[in-house]
C-alpha cells in the first residue's frame, strides 16, 4: 500500500456500527463515528474521510467475523471497496486483567490491525459452499433439537414412574413402549405431544439426510467426498460439512496449521525455564473440530486394520493410491489410540483428541494430494 493508504476499522452489531479512521503516519485512530446497520452509511462515511484525505485515498475496511457473516463483505465488496473480514482469535488484543472494552476502542483495534497486518483474514466461501453450509448447520440444529426432545420425555417418564426395562432407550422396542403408556389426565396428553414432536423431528431429519446425499452427489463435491469418506468415522455429511467449511485446503501451509486452525493443537503457557502445557486451543473453526472429535471416537473400537463392509462400500471407486493412504492413516489411528489408552493410560477424552488432530492432518494431505 502507498502512504496515501486509510485503515477503517469497523466494529460492526446488530443495532449500530461504529467506524474509524487509522493511519501509519498518524498511528492512533481518528474521525470517529457510530451509524445505523447499513453499509450505505460506510459508503458515506468513506466519501467523509475522501474530503478529508483526498479523492486519491485507498481505504483497506475490515470487521471481526461474527453475526453478519458475509454481508457486508459483500455488499461492500460490490461497491468496489477493499474489505477484509479479520479472524477474531488472531487479532492483536490488548494484555491485562483489566482492561476498557467499548466500541470506540474495538474499531481502532480493528483498524491498527489492518494497519500492522497482525491478523490473518477469514476465507471467504463460493455462494454455492454458503449455502451449502447454512443447510448442514440447519441440520445440525434440527439434531440438536431432537437429542433435547429425548432428555424431556425421558425426565417426563422418570418423575411419572415409567421405567424401562429393556437394555437401550430410543430403539423400535422402546418407542414401542413408549406409546404404549397409558398415563392418566392431562399427563396423556402431554407425552403425545412430546411423541409428536420426536416423531416430527426424525421425519424431518431423515428427509434431510436424503437431501444431504444429493449435495454430496453433485459434481463440485462428489470427487473430494468420496476420498474423505475413505477414513473411519467419516461419512458424507462430515465430509461435505469440512469441505464447505474450509473450502481452500491449499490455503494452509501444512497439516500443522490446518489442525491449528482447528484449535487442536495443544496450547503452551510457557515463561523462562519453566514449560507448561495445555490443553487444545478450541481457536478457529468450532463446528469442524467437533465434527472431528466426533470421528475419532470410531477409533476407539474395532480390531487395528479390520475394514468393515460399509467402509469397503465408501472406499470403492477412489483410486489404489487413495485407498492406500486411507488405510494408512486409519491403521496407525487406531494404533495410536489403543497405544495411549492402554499402554500410556490416558484419559480416553484426551487420546480422543490427539487422534482428531492427527486425523486433520491426513484430511489436509488428502485435499491437498500430499499421499506419498
């Protein structure tokens, strides 16, 4: 950037926008001004600062990913200006206990952040992989509202006395059970509707599904899905969800910084001497970490090197050499993990993730064809 370059830092909410000026000369933020939610209004207030810093000026606009997605990226992108949406958990943050916290004071850490380059920029998706996104994590709720609905009817038959004596809730047998249940008075009513809506929600999940394997199938996805449903624990539903979610693998330099962005790599609290380890970070990409946690629970059961009918079916069609690292990668996991339970007696939560982050960095050698 030349010197007639401006940084707008914007802390951007839901009701309000607060804007800011930074420069390299100047080094502190300048021309504050808080505006309704709407990017007109950063339009005019870039034209503001163009009659003060000439109609020369290059602006450089950024705002710390959060609510608005990819909004306002977008529209002002479509006006021709420079906008950066900053990855929160790289940004410079200001050290100590105490600290003031206000709007003012966010935008300016914004704009000298753009300034000094301390911050790494969130990849922006395809239209196609957003939408794709926002359907899997609309089915993810949809889960999340059935497990909840579960918890209800269980409490509900628990503080009525309806016990159970089969081994497993939530089979044919118990749902059977379940509307067998003659309770008295309004307590009937009460568990139809908690059936009705369990009912509901499995309906809509399975249609879904069905839905998701379609998205899958297409041509864009199809070629990477099948390769990443080649590992154990990994289907397409999670295969398509880390593929919409990451987008560009080759973005990441190794496997060591795609499984950072994850936030699995162990954290370190380190001073002097004295060297202390943490647990994983849990920075970037919450929605994929779990996705992958979940996985490597699959490792923790089978014989090492055993390939189940079902993977055999997901493995058929990719290429030897792919089924190859596959397999590779599936036998040392869990290897790895059976070795840090039994022989190191770790905590199964914590073999668990070790075996997830390992488990991203076969996905990034796959997406990347790094495989020899």
């Amino acid at each position: 950037m030349n010197n007639n370059t401006v940084y707008v830092g914007m802390d951007v909410h839901k009701e309000s926008f607060s804007l800011c000026a930074f420069t390299i000369e100047a080094d502190k933020g300048m021309h504050y001004q808080r505006t309704e939610p709407d990017f007109k209004n950063v339009l005019k207030y870039l034209d503001y600062l163009r009659t003060i810093y000439g109609h020369d000026v290059n602006f450089v606009c950024g705002y710390e990913a959060g609510c608005l997605g990819y909004t306002l990226y977008h529209q002002l992108t479509s006006h021709n200006v420079n906008c950066i949406i900053l990855a929160p958990t790289t940004m410079l943050e200001q050290r100590g206990k105490k600290r003031i916290k206000t709007d003012k004071r966010d935008a300016e850490i914004i704009g000298r952040c753009l300034a000094q380059h301390n911050y790494s920029p969130v990849h922006i998706p395809t239209a196609k992989d957003e939408e794709t996104k926002e359907y899997l994590r609309m089915r993810d709720d949809h889960k999340l509202a059935l497990k909840k609905i579960k918890q209800q009817i269980l409490s509900f038959c628990l503080r009525h006395n309806y016990r159970y004596d089969g081994n497993s809730h939530w089979t044919t047998t118990h749902i059977k059970w379940l509307k067998s249940l003659k309770p008295e008075a309004l307590y009937k009513e009460i568990l139809d509707e908690y059936m009705l809506t369990y009912t509901t929600l499995c309906d809509k999940i399975e249609r879904m599904d069905k839905r998701i394997e379609e998205l899958a199938n297409q041509v864009e996805y199809h070629e990477p899905v099948q390769k990443l449903s080649c590992f154990i624990g990994i289907k397409k539903h999670t295969a398509l969800s880390v593929l919409v979610e990451v987008g560009d693998f080759k973005r990441f330099a190794d496997a060591q910084h795609f499984a950072s962005y994850l936030g699995l790599v162990p954290g370190e609290d380190s001073s002097g001497d004295g060297q202390t380890r943490l647990g994983i970070t849990k920075a970037g990409n919450r929605h994929i970490r779990l996705l992958l946690m979940e996985s490597a629970q699959c490792f923790a059961r089978g014989q090492v090197g055993f390939k189940s009918k079902e993977l055999k079916a997901r493995q058929y069609g990719n290429t030897p050499q792919v089924i190859a690292y596959a397999d590779k990668a599936n036998e040392r996991l869990r290897r790895r993990y059976y070795k840090m339970v039994l022989g190191k007696s770790k905590k199964h939560n914590v073999a668990k993730a070790a075996i997830a982050r390992e488990l991203a960095c076969f996905i990034w050698g796959m997406m990347t064809d790094n495989i020899a």
